[in-house]
C-alpha cells in the first residue's frame, strides 16, 4: 500500500493518546507512521501528576527542516490533534502548505481539539487560528459538538442545526466533517449519543454529491482518554479504504472503537474489583490487545443515511 | 499476556532505529510497551538535527527528574505477578546510561523478577562509534545488572579485553561476559569464519539456566547467517527486540530464541532489500532512505515467524 503519514501529535511514555493511541493502530494496517512527538509526558492529563517536556514551534521547524534536507517529505496524510499553543499551531499550518505543494493530493486529518461539555481546554486564542487558518486547510475534520459551535459560532440544540453547523464547517474547506459526539437526543434514547457526519464529493461528470449520515453510539459509564486520537487515526484509515463512502468509513471507525472501549472497561473493572470506580491507569485503553479488531473491525453499529 | 516493556531508546521521526524499531514489533507480539525517547530526530546517527530529552529522565546528573518519579509512581501500581523489562541499547550520554542503570534498581524494587535486555552499543568493524567513556560504565556499572546482552564481537572484545579469533576465543569471551552477571550472552556478529563460507557470517550465543534441583546448565549455539551486500540501521534495536520477546516465551531455551529471531529478521531484511532495490532501480545502490526496514510491512512475519535458520548446538 505504502501510504505514509505524518502524525504531530502527543508522547506519552505510559498508555495510549496522541501518537501513542494513532500510531500503532495505523501501522497495524499497514500505513508507515512518521510522527513528531509535539510532547513527551509520562502519561496523561488524566492521571493524579504528569510530567514531562514540551516541543516548541522552533524545535518542530527545525525537525521538518531535517526532513526537508534528506528529500523524504513526500506524504500522503497529515495527521494533527491536541495542541496548547498558536505559534505550534501556525507552524504546522506553514509546514502543511509546504508538504501540499510537494504532494497536491495531500490529505489533512485535523482534530480540532478545543474543548468539551461547554468548556474550552486550551488557550482562547487557539480558536481563531483553527478557524481561520486550521480548518480552511484541512480536509477531514472531527469535532465534538462545542467544538464544533465553536468553530461557526452556531449553537446547536437540533439535529437540524447540527447539520447547518456542518454545512458551515464544510464550506470553511474541508470535504469531511464528522461531529464526533453530541448532546443530542437519539432516537434510541438516552443510554446512546449522536454522531453526524457529512462528505461532499465530485463525481467523475463534475456533479457535486454530499452524503450524511448519522450514528447512535451507546454511552459508556466512563471516562477514557485518547479515544478522540483513535477516532481520527481510524477515520483516517477507513476513508483512505473508502473515499467516497463515509457510511462505511464510519461504521467500521466507529465499531473499531465499540471493541476497544468495551475490552478496555471489561479489563478495567476485573483490576479495579466489584463495585469501585477504576483508575484513569486501569482505564487505558487496550490497544495492544485489540490488535484484530483494528485489523478487521466486526461492524457492530451501523450508521444511517440521512 | 500483560507484559510490560519500558523501552529507552532513541526516536526517529522517520525510520527505524531505537524505540521506532522496536515498538511496534513488540506491541505487534502483545507487549505492552512504555517508551522513554532520549533523543527525537529526523534521522540516524549522522542527522545534525536532534533533540535531546535526557532530561525526561534526570533532573540532574545523579537526581532522577520529576517526570521519571511520576512514571515510577505509576508502575508501582502494579501487580507484581505482572512481567516487567527493560530494555536499552544505543547512547552517547555517560550519565545517561548511570541513570539508566539507578532507574534499573528502583525496577526491581518493584518487580523483582524484572529482566533487562541490553545491547551494550560501543561500535563496530574494530571502531568505537561513541565516546570512549561509556566503554568503563558498560563494562562495570550496566553489564553486572543486565540479564541478557547482545554485544557484536568488537564489543564483547571491548567489554572483555579478550581478542577474537576463534570461535573458541568467542566462546571464553563470553564466559567471562556470563560470569559478569548476565544470564543470556549473544554475540549478534562476528569475523568468524562460517563452516559454510565467507557468504555467511557467525553469530554465537550462551544461556546458564538454574534447573529444578539447583543445577546449573549451559546452553551454547551458533548461526550460521546469509550475508547481505547492503548497510542496515536498526537491526540491531529489532535484534534485541525480538530476542526480548522469544526469550520471554522460551526462557530455557535460546536455541529456539535465536532462531526465531533470526529468522524474522532474515524476513524483514529480504523484504527491505527487495523494496530497496526495486525503488533504487537496477544496478544502482539504494539510499539510506531506500533501505529503512520494512517493519510494518513484515508484520504476518514478525507475529509468526517462519523458522528459515537453525542454530547449531554447540
């Protein structure tokens, strides 16, 4: 196949977000993995102390410019998600523009990490570089519902708005957008969320096309970290497999993520013992162990076509 | 399975060397595998451009840093039953390699069944490829806590002051290696010359093992290995890598070991070479670009093995 993807993301010694949840999956299916390491922590944010080193915007210039010099930046995906600062941000926006010059046919995966549950978690002055320079160049981009109001400066109270908050974020730049999870009220009621997602393509006589869809994911009694990071690894994986077809993309992405999830809080719950809540070390994600999964994802969700 | 490696090694963003080389391997067979990168650049060891993170570990040159006293913290938790590693090979850094091996201590506090696998990474070809004094820091501070080594035979000369020869040269050297506390010596390449031709190089290897009744046993073997005109970087990571593996799932017995691990690596360096010189084109040398190792692509090989080499019990 010999796809290769430049990931930018997060290191963490110990469990599975940023590069450590997107790398091993998508080599798994047979993607070469180049990742910069914009961190390098112990574990996650999630966990009682973290600690560790941070990448500045000069050092990830100079890394690409190592890049440049050996003639090697010839990619087929960029792959980007967690970041806490603007000029980090904007330098990988330059380095981008870079890599679609060498590579027209580049695809940009963003995860336009911002916040949740009504709440920013990095900086405020990062929005308006992701809407205004982020975005407008991606190609693929998976927000959460805030994220997503964020981004248009459309609230979202309906199926109706989210799809026009789509529409929206689709005439920014990007081809793809799925809204990850919503507050939405799913037809199936309140033990499920509601992920949509909309794909506009260009057939073969010009004709524009756009499918939507959307997806009723049952919730889980727990907080796991680095499923977003996944989430994008995977969408990445399964729309270069089906490029005109997110439905599909979809399912399997989002069932890939029914089976880690699952394993993950069967194991969590056998360490932590009966009746307590287990810890955020307990609760990484059991990726290694998922391997065939992430291979050949069962469909178990299937997404519907609006 | 629930193993746990903590691997200290390089990062490439491009490529496989260090933890690159042998992470994915290792995840691949089902090890959970925790990685510290003590450097990140975007090549190998000629890039003028990298960054080194020894302080991730160290705050300062004797004092472990606040990241790598979290991540203790963390592992502590742990249930003692679960198998824990470490695994170490190529720094230019001397008290970097002192941490490692303070880092080594506090492990086995916490795991005292934790087995380190070290590639004791000196040079190669009758040369040292990093600076001379990490040569007394192997040789007395990291060979006496390390279990299993994979040094080439400049090294095993270097650590032993012994010259090699012959292969009965080889086998006293590593006798002095095994008696400086090591389980599992392996000289991963040598100058020897191979029974079966100067096309093949000798690889030679050596495990004691304590039996039931308290009597120790000595496994020796050697590998007679295909020679291939081309320059590799990070086989040596996937080596020790793979050896950490197979001798976790066949811990008496290096003759299946080392022929699982050398026969996967047989697979990706055929597989490397034949990409290499497909991209190259015919008669003309591939790039180091060309020739990094088809890992991801070897991955059916790297799960299950197909044994294309056997040792020879010695």
């Amino acid at each position: 196949m010999d796809c290769r993807v430049l990931s930018i993301q997060s290191h963490v010694v110990r469990g599975y977000v940023g590069n450590k949840s997107a790398t091993f999956p998508l080599q798994v299916l047979g993607f070469e993995v180049d990742s910069i390491n914009s961190v390098q922590f112990s574990n996650h944010t999630g966990y009682e102390h973290w600690k560790g080193q941070v990448l500045t915007a000069d050092e990830l210039h100079v890394l690409y410019e190592g890049i440049k010099l050996n003639k090697v930046s010839q990619y087929d995906y960029v792959l980007t998600g967690y970041t806490r600062d603007v000029s980090f941000l904007e330098m990988v926006v330059n380095i981008l523009q870079e890599l679609k010059i060498i590579n027209p046919s580049l695809v940009y995966v963003c995860d336009p990490v911002l916040g949740d549950n009504g709440a920013m978690y990095v900086p405020e002055d990062l929005l308006p570089v992701y809407r205004d320079k982020v975005v407008p160049v991606a190609d693929i981009i998976t927000p959460n519902q805030f994220e997503a109001e964020l981004l248009t400066g459309k609230k979202i109270s309906t199926e109706k708005d989210a799809i026009e908050a789509i529409d929206m974020l689709l005439a920014m730049g990007p081809h793809t957008v799925v809204i990850t999870s919503s507050e939405l009220l799913s037809p199936l009621g309140d033990q499920y969320l509601v992920a949509l997602g909309s794909q506009t393509t260009v057939g073969l006589d010009g004709t524009k096309k756009k499918q939507q869809i959307r997806m009723d994911i049952p919730k889980v009694d727990a907080v796991f970290v680095g499923t977003g990071d996944l989430f994008a690894a995977m969408l990445l994986a399964w729309t270069h497999h089906h490029p005109n077809d997110l439905k599909t993309a979809c399912e399997k992405t989002v069932s890939v993520m029914q089976h880690v999830i699952k394993r993950t809080i069967s194991y969590a719950q056998d360490m932590a013992g009966p009746g307590i809540r287990p810890s955020p070390a307990q609760l990484e994600l059991r990726l290694v162990q998922s391997k065939v999964d992430i291979e050949e994802p069962s469909i178990v969700m299937e997404a519907t076509v609006l």
